[in-house]
C-alpha cells in the first residue's frame, strides 16, 4: 500500500480530469483495497503533475508505471501528451503510435493522436482518428474530438464544417469551455456580434478569462456600440495579460 499522504494526494488527482482526455480517472483507490495496482497508481499521478506543470516529477512517474506495465496503452499516451510539452515531437508521436498499436480502439488514443497529427498539418490522418474517436459507443465525453475535429477542420479552412462540430459538442455539453472559446471567436468574424457576446457569457460561468476572450470581447462590444466594457475589457487584457501577442496589438494605439 501507498503511504497516506500519497493516498490523498491521488484522491485530488481523480477530482481532475485534463482537457485532452489523457485517462479518465476510475475507482482505482476502492479497487487499490483488494489489490495494489501500482501502475494505475503511477500514471495518475503523472497525469496529475502533468497537469500542475511539474514536469520532471509527471515524468518519473510515468516511467514508473512504464517499469510495472510496459504494454499499457494509457502510458504511452500520458507519455505522448508529455512530450509534446516538452517539445519532443517525436518521442510523442512514437508513444501515440504505440498507443496505438496496443489498444487500436482506445478513443482516448485515437482523440489525443487524432489532434497531434492535426497540429502537425497530418489533417487528413487526424480527422480519420478523430471521427473513430467521435462514433464510438465507448466514448462518453465525445465533445472532446468533436471539438478537436472542429479545430482540425479550422486549420483546413473549413469553417462551416468546424462550427457544425463545435455546436455539436456543445449538444453533448453546453458548459464545454473550449467550444465555446471557439464559437465565441468564429461567431465574432462573421458577424454574429450578439451570439459572441452569448458564448463569451457562458464561457465565463465555467471558466476564466484568457487574452484571446478579453480581445475578442473588447472587439465584440466595440461591435455593438458598448465602449465603457469594450474599455473595461481593454483594461482587462493590458493588466492581466500585458506580454500577450493581443495586448501587443493595443499598445502601439495607446501610444
């Protein structure tokens, strides 16, 4: 068994869950009473350094569950998602590859690959494992590829397509906060003022603000003749974000 303190650190990590869909955390600690399985254990707490940006600590963590079970799919996609931090495409694209070359249907593998090869400009490749990952019957969080699918199809230049997923996963879970990041800035640049002032409400009531949603606030309520909170917004962006590439864009006008 674990020391305590461990126990309870892992207990916090299942309360969290990355964006990427790295693993879903399951019951292991109930399950960990009957037997002790080190490797699960291992991986979430990687996966939870991961996602306190302790890197070195995910790391030796995931090398550690690797050691107990060198086959497990999840630890090679923890794997995959660590090395694209660190900037390692490769290693991550050989660990996604392995991924998948032992668990095939693994929509969690199929979505995290699916989007790395899409980043890398692989759109085809990406949207074929993002659409396995989206029809599933497995796959309880779809809105993850759905959204993923809609950014690949972004990049692709396909923008009715990419609103079609996003308003999908949105269907799956209104309170999604990357799609509806993503609504909020496409409904800006065409023209939907209304309804990007509508997404950039709901994103707040689930997450906070960014410099892209302060930017494209400030431009929303510009829009709509709202100066005092397009000022308020600015205000925001310059204070909270300061270095950001949007910021930037505001200073030289102030000057």
């Amino acid at each position: 068994m674990l020391p305590e303190a461990t126990q309870v650190f892992i207990r916090l990590a299942c309360g969290l869950f990355l964006a990427v869909a790295l693993t879903a955390c399951t019951s292991w600690f109930d399950k960990n009473t009957k037997r002790d399985d080190s490797a699960s254990i291992y991986l979430q707490l990687g996966v939870r350094y991961m996602d306190l940006g302790k890197l070195e600590i995910a790391k030796e963590n995931l090398q550690m569950a690797q050691e107990k079970d060198p086959n497990n799919s999840q630890v090679h996609n923890a794997f995959a998602f660590l090395y694209e931090k660190l900037n390692d495409y490769k290693l991550a694209q050989e660990n996604y590859e392995h991924a998948l070359d032992v668990s095939p249907d693994d929509w969690s593998v199929q979505n995290n690959y699916g989007r790395f090869l899409c980043d890398r400009g692989e759109y085809e490749q990406g949207m074929a494992l993002l659409t396995q990952a989206i029809s599933t019957q497995l796959n309880d969080r779809q809105w993850l590829a759905l959204t993923n699918a809609g950014r690949c199809q972004l990049a692709m230049k396909q923008q009715q397509s990419a609103k079609a997923y996003f308003k999908q996963a949105l269907i799956l879970n209104n309170t999604y906060a990357p799609a509806l990041l993503e609504m909020q800035k496409m409904s800006y640049l065409s023209g939907e003022y209304w309804a990007a002032k509508g997404y950039l409400q709901r994103y707040l009531s689930v997450a906070d603000h960014t410099s892209g949603t302060l930017w494209f606030g400030m431009q929303t309520e510009r829009a709509l003749g709202n100066q005092a909170l397009a000022k308020e917004y600015q205000n925001l962006l310059l204070e909270k974000f300061p270095l950001s590439d949007e910021a930037k864009q505001i200073k030289p006008v102030l000057q």
